[in-house]
C-alpha cells in the first residue's frame, strides 16, 4: 500500500500554512501534531511539498477519532503514506474509513485498525 497512488486516492490536500488557517495555529503546530500522530501527512506529487489531506480537518478541527487511529496503525507499523492510503481505500467498511470517521462512526474503524496490529 505503500506505493498507492495518493494524489488519485485523496481528492484534496493542504500544505501546513493552510492547514494551519483551518486550524487556526501555526504551522509549526501542524508540524508537531504531524510528528505526534494527530496528523499525517505525506507528498502526494514528486516534487512537490508536503500535504495534509483536507478531509483530515472538519469545522476548524482533527476529525474525531483521528489521532487515535493514527496511532493505531503506527503501531501496527504504517507509516504516514501507508496510514493515508489505507484511511482513504474502501476496504470492507461501508465507504472509506475517512467517510466512517467524518460521520462519527469511528468506533468500527479503529476495530479494523487493531485487528491488523495483532
């Protein structure tokens, strides 16, 4: 999964400036909520700089239950890249895990995350 195509996968993305608007802190908080798993984030063109996926982010905030899962699945040994790609592929959930988290429907999403850690 590491090498799933993100840009085609994720329809929008945010560099850390706009991240950081959206969130409404630096962007050197959105760098340190990247390195402490309550954001991925990942460079979805060559050559380009690294983005955060704007479905990450809903009205001002980290969608719930995102740091979480994060966290989960850096456990079960995902990267950021590996992470994105698998919360943004419709798997066995009813949509795409993203969907499921947006909806507030997360708590099947992270049993399908801890699953795969055992």
């Amino acid at each position: 999964m590491a090498e799933a195509d993100l840009a085609a996968l994720v329809p929008d993305w945010l560099d850390w400036s706009q991240a950081a608007d959206e969130l409404g802190v630096t962007p050197a908080k959105v760098r340190t909520m990247v390195r402490d798993h309550q954001l991925a984030q990942a460079v979805p063109v060559a050559g380009g700089g690294p983005r955060v996926p704007a479905d990450f982010l809903q009205d001002g905030l980290v969608v719930k239950g995102l740091p979480g899962l994060l966290t989960l699945l850096h456990d079960a040994g995902f990267d950021d890249r590996e992470s994105i790609a698998w919360i943004f592929t419709d798997a066995d959930l009813p949509g795409r895990p993203i969907d499921a988290l947006r909806e507030n429907r997360g708590s099947e999403v992270k049993r399908r995350a801890q699953a795969m850690a055992l």
